[in-house]
C-alpha cells in the first residue's frame, strides 16, 4: 500500500483529468440537449417547458457523476448501485441521439408516458443516489468512532448522525 502523498505533478494531472471529464461531460450534455427536448416534445411536453427535460437529465448525470466520485471508498454494493445509475443514463442518452440520427419515429403515444414520468424518476433516482451518499457519510463517522469527531474532516452532509448537542445552561452568573 502506497503511503507517501501524492506528488505535486500527479495531483495536477488528476486536476486535468478531472477538468477534462467535466468539459466532456458538458459537451456532451450540450450535444445531446436537442434530441432530448425534442424526445420531449414529441411526448407532447409543452414547448416553452420542453427545454427543463434535457437540463433536468444533465442535472442528474451530474449528480451520478459525483456519485460515483464520492462512494469510491464505499461498500462494493453502493459503488455498484452508483456505477449502475451512471451507466444507465449514458446509455440512455445515447439511445436517445441515436433515435435522432437515423430519424427513428417514436409512437406520440408512448414518448407521453415517458414525458409524463420521466421528472418523477429522476427525483426518484436523485433521491435514491443523495440517501446512498448519506448513509456511507454515516457509515463513515460510525467507524471513525466518537473519540476521532473533534479531528474528523467536516464532512460533505451536515448531519450530526443522531447526536443532539449538550443543554444549555440557562443559570444566571
């Protein structure tokens, strides 16, 4: 096992690789927000609204992305459930700009009931991946135990997992 910290070039070529992935990422969310708003449309979303779709799914992406980032040290099973989530999404995207380009014709029918339910799966896949985030924070301050708190880094959700702090003492001096 490596201990000795990461040198200064190798943290700046993570730095890069990182701003990388996040430049992809937004190009591809740019690329693809037409043919997801006019999937959107053609479920009949209203046309001034249509546009919240395909942000709302980049949304999302996003919050998988970081997902998966944050749940890297994370039970095999979470990082797996993260992992399934982005992958989905991607390939959902995907199948979505290839529908475009070859002019596949959706059924009005059918992308209706996908316009329909697609905000509410997404808060439910958003909710989903934010309580996994929670519960390995938790996870976390579990097995770092009471006598690391003072020393613990401030952690990404601001709970304090079940603990209430002391009564105030409403004496007069």
């Amino acid at each position: 096992m490596d201990v000795n910290p990461p040198s200064t070039l190798r943290r700046l070529g993570i730095a890069l690789a990182g701003l990388s992935v996040a430049a992809l990422t937004g190009a591809a969310c740019a690329l693809s927000f037409d043919d997801l708003r006019a999937l959107a449309i053609t479920g009949e979303a209203r046309q001034d609204l249509a546009f919240l779709y395909p942000a709302a799914f980049d949304a999302l992406l996003v919050v998988a992305l970081l997902g998966v980032l944050l749940l890297r040290q994370a039970r095999l099973l979470v990082r797996l459930q993260a992992a399934f989530v982005l992958i989905l999404l991607i390939a959902a995207a995907a199948a979505v700009d290839v529908a475009s380009a070859v002019r596949f014709a959706f059924d009005v029918r059918q992308a209706a009931i996908g316009v329909a339910v697609a905000p509410w799966l997404m808060v439910a896949v958003a909710l989903w991946l934010w309580l996994l985030l929670i519960k390995h924070v938790q996870a976390g301050r579990v097995a770092r135990g009471a006598d690391d708190e003072a020393t613990a880094e401030r952690d990404i959700v601001p709970f304090d997992g079940g603990q209430t702090p002391p009564p105030l003492d409403t004496r007069s001096p």
